[in-house]
C-alpha cells in the first residue's frame, strides 16, 4: 500500500536553527499514528509541514506517492484532501454552523448538503445545540471539539490533530477518542495525532513516532514504543521518568 | 448669539423648502467625496490586505511611504492633481481642470494611502491565525484573503469612515482643482470659506452643522450597512 507521507531528509529551520531534522519517516495509509514527545520537540512542525503551513528548509515529502505541493496549482487540491485540528484553533467570527459549514462552503458543496453534513459533524462530537452560538463564545473544549466536527465534515483523506484533547475534562476525551477511533474504520482515511497524553496514545494509536529536540528517536507499532523500546530516551519518556 | 439662531433658522427653512442653490452643494459634496472613498476603496482594501499579509524585501519602504502619504497636506495633493491637469500639463488635453472630475481626483489621493495604511494594520494581527486556519481549511488564495477581510471588518470600517471623514471636510485641494464654481464645483468647505470671507459668519457656520449632520448620517448608514454585509452568511 501506497504511505500516505513519506519524509525524506526533511529539516525545517527557524533562524538558521534545526528544529525539525527528521531523517526518514514514513506514515502508512488508514490508520492511526501517534506522535509523542516533550514540549518543543517539533511535534506541531512536523503537522505543519505535513499540512503544508511549513516549507521545509531541505528536503522532501511524498503524499500518496506524489511530491507534496507546497505552491503551484496542485497544492490547493492537496490541501483540500485533508485536515488539520490546530493546538489552539481559532474560529471565524459568525456562529458555529458557519464555522463548520466553512470547508463546504470554500469546496463549492451546495447548500442543502452543507446543512445535512454540519448536523451530522455536529452530531458526532455532541454538540448539535450549539449550532446557534457565536463562536466567539465558546470556551476552550466546546472550541476544539468545534474545530474537529469543522475538520471531519470535509471527509478528509488525512486528518491531522494537533493535541485535540488538551483542554477537555475527561468525559469529553472519551467521547473524542471514540470519535477518533472509529474513523478509519468507517471512512479508511489516515489520522495522525500529536498527545502529551501517553495513555491516549496507547489507545488509539497502532504506529508512534517519539521525537526528541527535532530528531526521531524511535519510530514503530506503538506496541513496541511502549513495551519494548529500544533506546533508553524511550524508555525514560515513556515511563515519565525523563527530564526535560 | 441671535444672528447664529437666526441663521441656523434660515438654512433650516432652506433645507426644508428644499433651496436648490443649498441642495446643489450638498449634493456635489456627497457625490465628490462618496467617489473618491468609494474608488479608494478599490483601490485601498485589496492593496492594503496584500500589506498587511505578505512579506517581501522592501516592505518596511513601503510601509514608510504609505504613513507619510496618509498625512499629504490636502493642498499639496491638490498643487499636484492642479499641475497635471492645467492646459500645458500632461493630462491637460484632457481638460478635467476646474471639474468635479478634479476634484475627485485630487480626494482619491488622500483618501487611497489612509484606507490602505488603515487596512494594513487592520490585517495585520489577524494575518497569521486565520490565513493559516483559512489555507488548511481549503482556501484558496483569493478565499483566504476575503476571510481575513472580514475578521479585520472593524479595522477596515474604521479606515472607510476616517477616509470619507477626510474626504468631504476636506477644502484644500478641492478649492485649487474645484476652483468653487458656483453650480458647477462649490461644494459645502468652499462654501463655508466664501461665506466666511463674506463676513457671514453665521451662515458659515450653519453650513458646518449642517456638514456635521450629513457626515453623521453617512457614517451611521456605513457602519450599519457595510457591518452587515460583511457579516452576511448563508442562513440555514
Ligand atoms: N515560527 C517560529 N519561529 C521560531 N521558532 C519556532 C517557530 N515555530 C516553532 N519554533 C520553535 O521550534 C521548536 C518546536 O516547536 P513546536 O511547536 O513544533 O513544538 P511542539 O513539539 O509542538 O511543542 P508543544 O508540545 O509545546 O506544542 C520550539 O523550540 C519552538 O520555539
Ligand atoms: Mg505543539
């Protein structure tokens, strides 16, 4: 099967400083990896650049077997077949159904399915009776959980989260990572997700990247992460006895 | 005190007996200065989004060159806009001098660098949340620059109303250009000069309040009007 990305040398700099030096990595299609990592790791860099929001300095990246379009009149078809959940999202002003209609509405889709698919984005984070609101309004956990029914109601090929659970009391991540598990199964499509939370990444990943000062320290099936990594940073961060 | 009550009485009367000599100012100021806003606009909004979004080699150049363009003394703009279209100037042929044309012309050179020095800052702050949220949500160039348009709505009304402000209260470059033609360029500043070098102070003034009012109402309709369409959405 074709890997949805595939990096190869990729090294993002800020300041003629490295912050992403990632050697080879390769994210295979329809199912979950995890990217784990201690704060200022590159974790969101990494998304970034997947997303095309960061040009790498050097290197490439793939996507389903094709050069990823940074520019040029491919880059927008690319990047309308994913989506991104941002660490801290932000939401345009007006209410929330047209914050959730938006990606419709920028992809042409008519009207009378635009209603359809917002309730339906709606319906699977739980929030149906916000539809109304001004998203101005909405406190941390109702936004991120807005900004995953706005990434999910474009039937994404690849959907990116960037810590989409951070500000959720612990119902409310069930209830996500509910969601976030059975999506590969009903649409095939492949999820990266960026956790602090060890445990979440357990749950819901099958692959994890560990990334350490903008370098991959090990990538594999996050069984092996867990319980049986090879590099002793590993088996510091993953029993939450590194410092940092 | 009582020649003010009774001239604010008069122009009152005026109005409501609708004078036509009084009309035709109000009218020709309206017309000038909802021209020159309206083409600063064009020209402003879309010039000053591209500021305030991109970075390029050179930019703060241009930044220096809009700031010093939004403070052009009105009778410079108009020395300017005099010199290029008097009979041996280059767009003499034209012969726009001494008409409403000029006038405009001359108000669109203050009014462009204040809208887009405005919206440029108005864009700016938001540029880089929502032209990244708007680009991973699927925009395309042209989409993400109309979002972060409306997310900068307040700034930008801000840089509509300063410039139209400008705009009609301005006399000095429409008095070089204008020339206050009686019924063909007077407008209600060149107005309020002449009758002030008449010795009718109060009628000077009264014309001012009278100013004043428009103004208010113009603005009024702007923020209502311009605030909604900006906000229009499909309703579901
Ligand atoms: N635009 C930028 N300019 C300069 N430095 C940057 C920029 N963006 C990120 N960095 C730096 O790059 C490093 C990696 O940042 P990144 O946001 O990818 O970390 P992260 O792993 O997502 O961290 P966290 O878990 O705190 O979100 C950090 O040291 C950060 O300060
Ligand atoms: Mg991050």
């Amino acid at each position: 099967m074709v890997p949805a990305f595939s990096l190869n040398g990729v090294i993002v700099e800020f300041n003629n400083q490295p912050v992403l030096d990632i050697g080879e990595l390769v994210f295979d299609d329809r199912i979950i990896h995890a990217v784990i990592g201690p704060s200022g790791a590159g974790k969101s860099t990494l998304l970034r650049v997947l997303n095309m929001l960061q040009k790498p300095t050097q290197g490439s990246v793939t996507y389903f077997g094709n050069p990823l379009p940074y520019n040029g009149a491919n880059s927008l078809a690319a990047r309308r077949s994913m989506s991104m959940v941002f660490q801290t999202p932000a939401m345009f002003s007006g209410n929330v159904y047209d914050n959730v209609a938006l990606g419709l509405r920028l992809r042409d889709v008519k009207t009378k399915e635009v209603r359809a698919k917002v309730f339906q984005a709606l319906e699977t984070v739980g929030l149906t009776d916000l539809t109304k609101r001004s998203a101005a309004t909405l406190s941390g956990g109702e936004a991120q959980r807005i900004a995953l029914a706005r990434a999910l109601v474009v039937n994404p090929r690849v959907l990116l989260l960037d810590e989409p659970t951070a500000n959720l009391d612990p119902g409310n991540v069930t209830i996500i990572e509910d969601v976030i598990k059975r999506i590969p199964h009903e649409t095939g499509i492949t999820i990266i997700i960026v956790t602090h939370n060890l445990y979440q990444a357990k749950r819901l990943s099958q692959q994890a990247v560990f990334l350490n000062k903008g370098k991959i320290v090990e990538s594999s099936s996050t069984d092996e992460i867990f319980n049986n990594p090879k590099a002793q940073e590993t088996k510091l961060f993953v029993s939450g006895e590194m410092v940092y | 005190m009582e020649t003010l009550y009774s001239s604010m009485l008069s122009i009152v009367k005026l109005i409501l007996s609708g004078d036509k000599a009084l009309y035709e100012i109000i009218l020709l100021s309206l017309k000038v200065s909802i021209a020159a806003t309206t083409i600063g606009m064009l020209l402003g909004i879309p010039f000053g989004t591209l500021m305030g979004m991109y970075r390029f080699p050179g930019r703060q150049v241009v930044v220096i060159i809009i700031y010093t363009l939004m403070g052009l003394p009105p009778v410079l703009a108009g020395v300017i806009i005099y010199l290029l279209l008097s009979a041996k100037g280059p767009l003499g042929e034209l012969q726009l001098l001494f008409t409403p044309t000029a006038m405009v012309t001359a108000q669109v050179l203050l009014v462009t660098p204040i809208i887009t020095g405005l919206t440029m800052v108005a864009v700016r702050g938001k540029e880089k949340l929502y032209l990244e949220t708007a680009v991973s949500m699927g925009a395309s160039r042209l989409q993400a620059a109309w979002l972060v348009i409306r997310e900068a709505k307040a700034g930008i009304m801000a840089a509509i109303v300063t410039a139209f402000g400008r705009a009609i209260a301005e006399v000095g470059a429409v008095m070089l250009v204008g020339g206050n033609i009686e019924h063909v360029t007077r407008v209600m500043t060149t107005s309020i000069i002449l009758e002030t070098r008449k010795g009718n102070f109060d009628l000077a003034l009264s014309l001012g309040l009278v100013l004043l009012a428009i103004s208010f109402m113009i603005n009024g309709f702007l923020v209502a009007g311009v605030l909604k369409y900006l906000q229009r959405g499909e309703q579901y």
